[in-house]
C-alpha cells in the first residue's frame, strides 16, 4: 500500500520552544486511513491537518468505541530525530483494537507511516531541553448508527503536536490523593486498554482530588479497594528497604512502556525490583516505620513524576525530605539520556527517524 502524500499550501509559523504547553498546537499535516469491510484499511494518506466532518450520529460519539497512543519523537545530537520504543505503542494500540473489536492493522505500515508523517514534519521537532514533539495515533468507529453493535467502519488518524518540557518549574515531588469513592477499572473490564472512556471516567475523582488540594489520584483495585493500581494516568512505583516493588499487571492496570522500561533498567543495574499485589495499607506500614524510601509514576508524558505525599484517609504520608529522591532521578536521567540520544543506545530502544 503506497501512502499518498498532499502537501500543505501554506506553512504555519513554528511556536517559541521555550513556551510550548501540551497539546495545544498542532503541525501542518496529519495521517488518515479509512477501514471498510469490504476494503479493509485503505487509502493510506499523509494530508493537511485539519477536521473532517462526522455525522451526529457517528458511533464514537455516543458509545466510545475509541482507542489512542501516545509516544514521542526526540531531536538527538547532530538533529537527529528519534522515537523512543515505538513498535510496543503499535503493538499495544493492536492489543486495545482487539479488545475494543476495532479491526486491528499492520503494525509495521502503521509504524511507517508515524515515522514518515514526522520526517515531513521534522521542523516541528522542537530543540529546547524536555521539550518533544508527540505523537497521537487514534482510532475511532464512524458508522453513522445509533445502535449498539460494534461499527462496521473506522478511521485511524495521527496527529502530531510540539510539548514543552513537563517539568518547568524543575522536577519536584507532587502530592496524591487515595480515593476511597471511586474506582478506574475492574478485573474483566478495560483498564488495560488505551480506550477513551476510561480517561472521561477518571474526571471526577480528579476533581476530588484537585478540591483538597492533590494533583493526582491514586486509584485502588475496584474490588477490594485495597491494592494500589495506578497514580492518575500513570504506572505507580515503590521502593521499600531497596527493593523496587510496582503492581503487577493484573488485568485492570494499563501496561505502560515507561514501566516496563524502568524494570528492565533496575534489572540490568542489579537491584531487587519485584511485580506484584501491593496494598495501601503495607505503604502506610512500611511508611510508619520508616522504610518507605521513594514512590513515583511513569509515563511517557512525565517519564518519572517523583511522588511526594500521599494522602490516605486521615493520614498524609511525607514521602522523603521533600526533594525528588535517588531512584526517581535515576530512572528520570538514564530514560531520558537515551531518549534524546546524550547516552549509548544499550538496550536497542531508539528508532531514527530516516
Ligand atoms: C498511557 C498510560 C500509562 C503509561 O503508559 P506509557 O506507555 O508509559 O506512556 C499508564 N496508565 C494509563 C492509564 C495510561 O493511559
């Protein structure tokens, strides 16, 4: 399948590096693909980024049957452009098309085009410290029908967007919010899936959150309301007495690639890091006696969010002497020294982009 490429008319003007938010510009083109029964996916097309119209009644709209990516491309040394892992999202975004019976597409043409539409779009690639250029791949149902079924027709789009470093105001601990109320997924459900619905469900307890004065949730298992799961739209991180612990994937918890990252780095460094059942209660346990040395996120947003209090019930956990801890930083430097091509490429994880 050869991609057709229709070039913009006029170029837009670059936005300041050092003043890039998140998600708020968009470049000058985008990739569209089309998938019908009949056809299949089709008419592979990079294209001026713009909307398209959808009738009222298309099936995403009201039934979400929608699942997206996200992932960077970095500018390295000599201006290098690079992504970092990127054949796990398009294999992961194939793993929630399964899930979500959206019909799933060659992982390779999809990867080829992400790379393509970026080297088109190379001078978007912004260059000031932690700032990248990220990349959204979508699907989305299009049948324009209002019952409940599984659509017939998708469209599978990626948009490209410059953000600024996430950490302006330099890397600091933030504080997080145990809901007791609510929960993100459950076992059987789709918590594992990058599908839109969970994001839209997850806004209230956000809000919890932000009223009392925390940034981010810490979601409990939906069952018990016990075991940790995950912070916000993050994988959530402990180190007890050194050892490394973070919820096993247990179904309802989103494998995230930062995650999945920093074990094989804690491996490769020799230390203990274990995946498995973690209840809020043993982080409280571990913090009153004082072996609760560090707890973060990871995600390809933050890579590493330093987490600095928790808040469960009546008690706020101080986690560390309010500065970002030892691990955290580590983690932070070695992922992104390699990301942006300052450190050797050790475990095979950068793809150019040429
Ligand atoms: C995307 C996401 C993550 C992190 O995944 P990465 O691949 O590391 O970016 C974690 N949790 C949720 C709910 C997510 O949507």
């Amino acid at each position: 399948m050869e991609t057709i490429i229709k070039k913009a008319g006029a170029l837009k003007p670059l936005p300041d590096d050092s003043d890039l938010a998140f998600g708020t510009i968009f470049t000058d083109h985008m990739f569209n693909m089309d998938y019908d029964p009949d056809n299949g996916w089709h008419s592979p097309r990079i294209e001026p980024y713009g909307s398209f119209p959808m009738d009222p009644s298309t099936m995403v709209l009201h039934y979400g049957q929608s699942i997206f990516e996200g992932l960077k491309a970095f500018k390295a040394p000599g201006d290098r452009i690079q992504l970092f892992r990127p054949e796990e999202n398009f294999r992961r975004f194939n793993r929630s098309a399964r899930r979500m019976c959206i019909p799933e597409l060659d992982e390779e043409f999809a990867l080829k085009a992400g790379k393509e539409l970026v080297r088109l779009e190379r001078r978007w690639v912004p260059s000031a410290p932690g700032t990248s250029l990220y990349i959204r791949p979508t699907m989305i149902a299009m049948d324009p029908f209002l019952g409940v079924r599984a659509s017939y027709t998708y469209r599978f789009f990626i948009i490209l967007s410059p953000v600024g470093a996430y950490y302006k105001e330099g890397f600091n601990p933030v504080k997080i919010w145990v809901t007791e109320k609510y929960v993100r997924a459950v076992p059987g459900g789709v918590g594992e899936v990058k599908t839109a619905g969970n994001y839209a469900a997850s806004l209230y307890a956000g809000e919890e959150a932000h009223e009392n004065g925390y940034t981010q949730v810490l979601w409990l298992d939906g069952v018990e309301r016990k075991y940790v799961e995950e912070v916000g739209s993050m994988n959530i991180f402990f180190v007890i007495d050194d050892e490394i612990i973070t919820p096993e994937l247990s179904g309802s918890i989103l494998a995230g690639i930062t995650r999945d990252s920093v074990i094989a780095l804690a491996r490769k460094w020799g230390y203990p890091v274990t995946e498995r059942r973690i209840s809020i209660d043993e982080v409280v346990e571990a913090h009153g006696v004082g072996r609760l040395q560090e707890c973060f996120g990871s995600g390809t947003a933050a890579v590493i969010s330093p987490v600095g209090e928790i808040k469960y019930k009546d008690k706020k956990l101080k986690i560390g002497d309010g500065k970002v801890g030892s691990w955290a930083r580590k983690f932070f430097d070695a992922i992104t020294d390699i990301q942006y091509g300052r450190a050797e490429d050790t475990e095979d994880w950068v793809h150019p982009v040429e």
